[in-house]
C-alpha cells in the first residue's frame, strides 16, 4: 500500500494525474494516505470537483479522516473556487474539532482551529470549544490565553440559555438564575430532582463544568445549568401528563442529557429539547437521539 501511495504522489508531482488516479483506482486496499494522495493529485490539477468527490467517497467507505487530507481537499476547493463545497467540508472540520474535545486531542484540536479560522476568524464557538478541551485537560494556562485572545479580538460568547412556555408566557433563564419570581420554588425542586435521579443511578459529570473550582463547586454549578432550571420550572408549573418543551440556544452538555433522561423515567414526564443540533425527545429514561448528537 505504502509503494502505490507513492507512486500516487510521485504521478501527481510529475503533472500526470491520470496515470495517478489509474494506481489509485487499482489499489485494492486505500488507507487516509492513499486517499490523501489522490485528492492531492486531482487538487495540483486544478480539478476541485473531483477532489471533493473522493473526499466523500473516502468517508462512505468509513475511512477517517486526519489534519493532512482536510488540508488537501480545502486546498482543492480553494483552487477550484468552489466556495459552497469548501463551506460544507468546513463544516465537517467543526464535526472534527468536536471529537478532539471527546477524546482529548488538544494538538489536533489546536490545529484544526487554526484551519477554520483562515475562512471564519471570528467564530466564536471555535475558540469556545478549543478552550473546553484546555479546561478538560486541566491546561488553565492555555484556557487563559485563549480567552485573551477572544477579548482581545472582541469575539463574544454567546451566553446559554433555555426557554419554556407555560400558560402562553415565555419563560427564559440563564445558567445561574436568580432573577425568577418563582426562584425560591424552583431551587427546591432542583433539590429534589437531584436527590431522585442521584438514587436512579445518575451520577454527575463534573467535566462539563470548564471552571478551575474545587468538586463541591462544580457540583452546584452543574445543578444550574438553564435547561435544568427550565425543566425545574416546568414540573412546578405543569400538570402530570403535560410534555415540556424547552428550547435551548447552545448545544446541550452531556451531563444535562443524562439528567432529562432520568427525570423523564422518575417524573414519568415526555421532556423535549430542542438544542441548536437538533431534537431530543425524552420519554421513560431514553432519548430519541439514541446518545449521538
């Protein structure tokens, strides 16, 4: 495989990306290397299209990709002007950079940053991110510097929140809320749904709060996240057998997704979320995402 990949590449340099593609195409096994050589082939030709038809076709055989082939095929979108294309795979960076933060791949996510931000400087869920995964691997430093460089740059994060509606009335609320005038109530039902589900079997992950703060701190601060407050405010608020409904503006954290799962099952409720991925549907302890979202 290794010679063939090569001889890909060496075709590719020498200006003769058909006879590239023809040792490509006779490969019977292709790892990310081969696939990146031909992307690169058909990148140096000047033929985007194509490029960007191998990098699909590379995922559908569920070859994964790595850095160096998201490199080639943006370069092929690049030098093809295929700006919409080169948008969608920018995507798939963002999909990337998210599963460096579950597996903890700190050098791979910095990298991958630095690719977004040549087509997107100021997003600022990428550097978000980037300093989640810092703040997983209890690298403070690095959390620091990033977010001196958000400030310094003026990229804002958006603050979470949820929204539920009960009666006709929206009702939003912060991670933290205090503001309610039902606060004192919810609290306490905050209280009870984290002593019933903690006998249920869940067991809070405390990785989801990105703080250097002792356990006991980030205990409580997990308990306030705003769907949580939300679903709070809607047992109090709703009778038995009435779904809740909440919608949120960020992506929901994995502890809060295992939380409505069991509220769902202790307060026989049907609980649904709408995050900014997608619809979670929750309904005796499971979610309709099936845990991929």
């Amino acid at each position: 495989m290794q010679l063939s990949t090569a001889l890909v590449d060496m075709f590719a340099r020498c200006g003769d990306p058909a006879s590239a593609m023809e040792v490509f195409n006779k490969m019977k096994e292709r790892d990310v290397s081969a696939w990146t050589a031909a992307i690169g082939a058909m990148a140096m030709e000047g033929n985007g299209k194509w490029a960007v038809e191998l990098f699909y076709e590379m995922l559908q055989e569920g070859v994964e990709p790595d850095q160096v082939v998201f490199v080639a095929v943006l370069t092929a979108c690049s030098h093809g002007g295929l700006v919409g294309e080169g948008m969608e795979i920018f995507t798939i960076w963002g999909a990337f950079l998210a599963a460096c933060k579950m597996h903890k791949n700190e050098e791979i996510a910095t990298y991958a940053v630095d690719m977004i931000s040549e087509s997107s400087p100021d997003k600022a869920g990428i550097h978000v991110l980037l300093s989640n995964i810092y703040a997983l691997g209890g690298k403070w430093t690095d959390v620091a510097k990033v977010r001196m460089s958000m400030k310094e740059r003026g990229i804002k994060k958006n603050p979470g929140s949820s929204s539920i509606e009960v009666n006709g009335n929206i009702h939003e609320f912060t991670s933290g809320d205090e503001f309610h005038p039902e606060h004192t109530h919810i609290c306490l039902m905050l209280d009870e749904m984290n002593c019933r589900v903690r006998e249920a079997g869940h067991v809070p992950d405390l990785t989801n709060v990105l703080l250097d703060v002792d356990e006991q701190e980030k205990d409580f601060l997990l308990n306030r996240h705003s769907e949580k407050i939300a679903m709070a405010y809607g047992l109090i608020s709703t009778s038995q057998g009435h779904p809740i409904r909440i919608v949120k503006n960020l992506r929901m954290c994995s502890d809060c997704h295992s939380f409505a799962k069991f509220v769902s099952k202790v307060y026989h409720r049907h609980i649904v979320v709408r995050d900014n991925n997608r619809f979670h549907f929750f309904q005796g302890g499971l979610c309709s995402c099936g845990d991929y979202w």
